[in-house]
C-alpha cells in the first residue's frame, strides 16, 4: 500500500481524514480485484470534485478577464480543466505512484491512464472539499491549475478545433464532416465517449472525453495533427 501520509505531506495538506485522500486515489478495479477490501472506489468524489473544480476556475476566469465574452471564457475553461490538462497536474504530483489500481489497469500507459489520472485529481478537489471546505479546495486548484491559462492563450489551445477542421476539409476537400458517436461507457456520472470525425466515407480520427462535445474536439484535434496542423 502507498504511502499516503507522504503524499499528503508533498502536497502542503493535513487532512482531518486520510482516508478521503486513500478514497480519492482508488480506481474501480482495485476493488473488483480486492474483494476484501473495505474502502470506497473514487467516482463520487470525482464527480463533487468535478462541479467545485468547474465553480472554481470560472470564478477565477471571469476576474482575470473582465472584458472577455462568455463564449471566449468558455474556450478558455474547456481547455485549463480538459483531460489532458488535469492529467498532466497529476503527474506532476506523482499521483501515478499512489494510484490503487487493478493489475490490468497498472499495465495501461496510454489513453486510459490519462483519464484516470485526470478522475484522480478530480477527486482529490471534492476529498479536499468535503475535509476542509471550499476555500481549501479552490486553493488547490489555483496552486495547480490557474497558472496553466498564459499557456492555453499562448498556444491557442482554446481555439475551437471542429470549426478549424472544418474550415481546412471544405477549403481542401469542399465536404463538411461530420461526428458519430462510436462508443459510451461508464456509469450516468461519469461517461466516457469515444467518437469519430468521418470525412465522406472515411473516418479522419477519434477522441474521447468526458462528453460527447469534448470527445468530438478531441477527435478534431487529432485529425488536424495528422494533417500536421
């Protein structure tokens, strides 16, 4: 078993409960390989950690930025807290180390992992939420998160990846493709899609995300690096 009590310590946290951070880190099969095992899987503070985190970085996104449309603070939000971003604040924290995960889990290194790392922090906001209250946890997220948005702005991440692939396909191919959703897995709080960008026949990439309008910009994304743009 992890060291918990360590990780709490490189986080600058003294939780009241340790056991909500142990809670926070544990996948949902940990606890179908250990049948014994008397704690909980991290899903519902997941999905709490999810609202604080969303509540948290529009507050700050809506003061950083007081003349900035709503539609150009929404692009903004999207990318500061989207898979890839709370998945690399998780590493930096080293919470693959700390991760209770089954053995099949523990081998995947790809696309998986990164979801689960970004639930992981995800539950670490609503464990935080839940032991110490709201301004602790939106402390977290500010320490971890906020000075990512430079970047974001930087590097356009914001930028709307489907009307630029759209834009590149009519002006190259003069079709406007489209999105279908090939799978959906996961209990109702915590979906997972996968979808495909289609141009004509031709499936052009696919994404995943938490929703299907972030796994259809994941797919974008992607299909745009394949066209190296």
């Amino acid at each position: 078993m992890p060291d918990f009590a360590s990780l709490a310590s490189r986080l600058g946290i003294t939780f009241n409960d340790l056991g909500i951070l142990v809670e926070a880190l544990t996948h949902r099969s940990y606890l179908n390989e250990h049948r014994d095992y008397a704690g909980n899987h991290n899903e519902r503070l997941e999905f709490l950690g999810d609202a604080v985190l969303e509540l948290a970085a529009t507050d700050f996104l809506f003061r950083k930025f007081p003349i900035t449309p709503e539609g150009e603070l929404t692009s903004y939000r999207a990318a500061l807290v989207n898979t890839v971003s709370l998945a690399e604040a998780a590493r930096s924290l080293d919470l693959n180390t700390f991760l209770l995960l089954s053995k099949g889990e523990a081998k995947d290194t790809g696309r998986a992992r990164e979801v689960i790392l970004a639930d992981a922090f995800e539950a670490i906001i609503g464990a935080l939420y839940l032991d110490q209250g709201y301004d602790a946890a939106e402390a977290f997220v500010a320490k971890h998160l906020y000075g990512k948005i430079d970047e974001v702005i930087a590097e356009g991440s914001y930028q709307d990846a489907k009307s630029r692939f759209q834009e590149v396909v009519q002006e190259r191919r003069g079709l406007t493709p489209f999105y279908k959703t090939l799978s959906e897995e996961g209990p109702d709080h915590a979906k997972r899609f996968t979808v495909g960008v289609f141009v004509g026949d031709d499936e052009a990439a696919r994404g995943e995300g938490q929703s299907k309008q972030e796994a259809e910009q994941a797919a974008a994304v992607a299909a745009l690096d394949k066209l190296g743009l």
